[in-house]
C-alpha cells in the first residue's frame, strides 16, 4: 500500500476571495465553490493521507484565511501562501506566524502571470524577497511558463539559500512542437541542488479528454532522469485536474506510471521529499 501526501491542492470560496483566472465557458467544471470540506472528502475517498495547500490568489487575506483552516484540519499538513516579495518579507513572515495556524506555513508563491513583466522573478527587490525566504526556512513554489525555465535557473542560482519547487513540471508544452525545448530548459533546472518539481498538473496542458499513460511516461521518466526520486513530489492540482477528468483519474495514472520504481523511490515521491522540502510535520 502506498502512503501519499498531496503537495499541490487548493480551495478556494468565491465570496471571500474571488478567482478572476477562472474563465467560465472553458472551465465550467471548476467555476464554483471548493471549500475545506470538499478538499478533506476528496483526500479521504482517494486514500490520500494529507495535503499541502497552495494559493491561488496574490492576495494576503486568503493566505490568512487558509492558515486558519489549516489549524482546524488536520489533514492539512501547510500551507504554500502568499506574501509581497517586494515589500518587507521579514516582517510580514512574522505576522503570519504569529496567527492560527502560522506555524503551517511552509512556502510562499507568487501567480507571476498577472504581472506584466515576464522577467519580474528577476528583479532585485524580488530576488531579495527571495532571499529572505530562505533565511526564514521557507520554500518558493515556481509558477512559470515553460519557455521561462531559463528565468527560473538563473534566479535559481543566484538564490541558492532558498528552496524552489517548480509546480506543473513548468507548465509541460504537451500540445506543442516545444516539449524538446522544454526537456533542454528542465535539465538545466535540475542542475541546480536547490530545485525540486512537482509531478503535477501536466493533464491538464494536455488534451483534457485525450491525455493517455503512453504519452504522459516520456514526461515522468524525464523528470527522474534529470531530478531524481529524491526531488520530485506528487500533487493532484485539484480541483483544477477536475477539467481533465478528475483526482481519481490523475492519481490512478501517477501510480502506474511510478510502479516500476523501487519502494524507496516511490516512498520519495509519494510523500517523503515533501515532508522535507517543505519541513513538515
């Protein structure tokens, strides 16, 4: 039996804190309500022990919000919130720690895509912001494009006291003549010891009704060539895998395609290198 620990899940309620990257005709499976409940009953039918919840909105309010419930529910094991990186890092990390369920949080992330600035993870108040991070004991989840995977290693590099997890393997180009490029850009990444990545979120930048086992291995047996076991982490993107047909569908996929693994390498990604990445629990 495996025992695993989701490292990407969000929930969100829309009166709180509204999702304004939801486009309501293409995602109409997901623009609605996910809240605590339905996270805890979606681990719970899945077999899944615990979860790290991760924002979704760059806003302060909703990592305040998601602490609180995280303190209230066991199953989830941190939080992955949000702070202005170009602002006092220091001093809003001890805000947060010092509310209901502070001690919950284990990284910060930043939706970089509503920034107009592609380059923006390269300036030098975010860089500092990094920087902090990492003296403070926090992960940076990566949310980029693929073709910024060159952006992400040279802050990677530049930043090496600080965890970077890559969510979304970088956004996998898999309906795209790109996916060489991406392989070139991901090793590059992994050339840095201070990067892991989440084998997460690539059905869904795949044909949402089309994506199959055959063609989603080259992708997986990539990334454990050029990270390892000992740095890639399960998570489901739930509820946003619900437009690709759901957290079953997703896992049941992710456990054929680590079968043939060893007990320790599957051990690694199902939940062990989140534990410590994250420093969990």
């Amino acid at each position: 039996m495996r025992h695993l620990l989701d490292s990407h899940l969000h929930m969100w309620e829309r009166a709180k804190h509204p999702q304004p990257w939801l486009d309501a005709q293409p995602m109409s499976a997901i623009d609605r309500d996910f809240p605590p409940g339905a996270a805890v009953a979606e681990l719970a039918l899945h077999g899944v022990d615990g979860c790290v919840v991760v924002q979704a909105v760059n806003e302060l309010s909703e990592t305040v919000d998601l602490l609180a419930v995280a303190h209230a529910t066991p199953e989830i094991r941190g939080v992955v919130g949000w702070l202005d990186l170009t602002a006092h890092v220091p001093e809003q990390i001890r805000m947060l720690r010092g509310l209901p369920g502070g001690d919950l949080l284990v990284g910060v992330r930043h939706v970089t895509f509503v920034e107009a600035d592609p380059r923006w993870l390269a300036r030098d108040d975010v860089r500092r912001g990094l920087s902090d991070l990492g003296d403070a004991g926090l992960a940076f989840d990566v949310l980029i494009a693929h073709h910024q995977l060159p952006l992400a290693t040279d802050v990677a590099r530049r930043v090496p006291e600080t965890s970077f997890v890559l969510d979304h393997g970088g956004k996998v180009p898999m309906r795209s003549t790109e996916l060489a490029m991406w392989a070139r850009d991901l090793t590059e990444l992994a050339g840095c010891p201070n990067v892991a990545m989440k084998v997460s979120g690539i059905v869904t930048e795949d044909d949402w009704h089309g994506w199959s086992n055959v063609r989603l291995r080259p992708v997986v047996e990539h990334a454990l060539a050029t990270f390892g076991s000992e740095r890639l982490l399960f998570g489901s993107d739930w509820p946003v895998v619900e437009l690709a047909g759901g957290y079953g569908r997703w896992l049941t996929a992710y456990l054929e395609l680590t079968d043939d693994l060893s007990q320790t390498e599957r051990d690694a990604i199902d939940g062990v290198n989140a534990t410590r990445i994250y420093g969990l629990s």
